[in-house]
C-alpha cells in the first residue's frame, strides 16, 4: 500500500491515526487497508450516495 509506504518513509507510523480517504464509491480497498494497520479511525466520503436509505 503506497500511502503506507509514505507515511514509514516520514518516520511516522499509522497506528492509532485518523485517515480521510476521499472518494471512497464501491472500492473499499483503501479504507480496509487502513483498518488492517490499525487506525483508531477512518472517515470516507464520496460525491455519489451509492446506497439507498433504508
């Protein structure tokens, strides 16, 4: 995961951090990967609401 790779290169670690991942649509790779390293939190938004309310 290349944005985990910048953030080792800086020095810093994802552990216990807050991501904002923009435009998340049907794609949840990105935020899951975060989850994996251990993010206290993960907030994804996206433009288009690709699920109806219930």
């Amino acid at each position: 995961m290349e944005t985990c790779k910048h953030i080792e290169n800086v020095g810093q670690s994802p552990v216990g951090t807050t991501f904002l991942e923009v435009g998340t649509g049907r794609r949840i790779n990105t935020p899951l990967g975060f989850w994996l390293l251990r993010a206290e939190r993960i907030i994804t938004v996206d433009l288009v609401l690709s699920m109806k309310s219930l």
